[in-house]
C-alpha cells in the first residue's frame, strides 16, 4: 500500500464512518439505518435545564454503531478487503475517492473556519 493509498483509505474510513455514527444522509438512509439496527433519541434535560439528545442503543449491532472508533476499524477493513477482489477493486476505488476528497473538504472547510474564526 503506497502512502497516497493509506492516506486516501484513512480519510474515505473516516468519511463513511462519520456518515454511519453521526449524519442523517441523503434522503436520511444513515437515520433509518440507525433506526432499523436498534438505535433511538430520547431528550432530556442536561445539567443547566436545557434539553438534550441522548442516544440509546438496544442490541450489540446499535451498541457498534454509536461509536466511530470501531466503526472506522470496519470501513478501512472492507476498502482494503474488498480491495483485493478483482472486480470489486474498480468500484471500491472510486468510492474511497469519493469519499476521501469529501473528508479532504471537510478537514478544509473546519480549518478554515477556525483560522477566520467563526
């Protein structure tokens, strides 16, 4: 694996791990997604009496996907897994491309909203 390859596989995991743990998606197909594997929101009050989103996971399978750390392990192993099947490589570049220019537009658009500092 070249440096620009597990740079680009690092940041397409994180992208789609993101989307999984945190993003509604298009069309909210991560949401429902969340929804279907046992994850939902119930509000309550915080500590200064506002309200607040807690998620709740019922099941091991919600258990994984709340928590972006292990779910970046599964991505970056089926970009590289499935990286190795012959026909599978094409599509599986282009979605770690994809994926990974997002991420790269992310990163950018976050750092510079720092710098201005807004």
């Amino acid at each position: 694996m070249t440096a620009l390859t597990l740079v680009l596989t690092a940041l397409a995991s994180w992208r789609m791990a993101s989307l999984l743990v945190n993003e509604d998606g298009p069309g909210a197909v991560f949401a429902r997604l969340r929804r279907w594997a046992g994850i939902s929101y119930v509000v309550r009050q915080d500590g200064n009496g506002q309200p607040a989103a807690m998620r709740v996971a019922k099941g091991g399978l919600a258990e994984g996907l709340t928590c972006i750390w292990c779910v970046s392990v599964w991505c970056a192993a089926g970009f590289v897994l499935f990286g190795f099947i012959p026909y599978a490589n094409a599509v599986v570049t282009v979605l770690r491309d994809i994926l990974a220019v997002s991420a790269a537009a992310i990163l950018l658009h976050e750092a510079l909203e720092r710098v201005r500092g807004t």
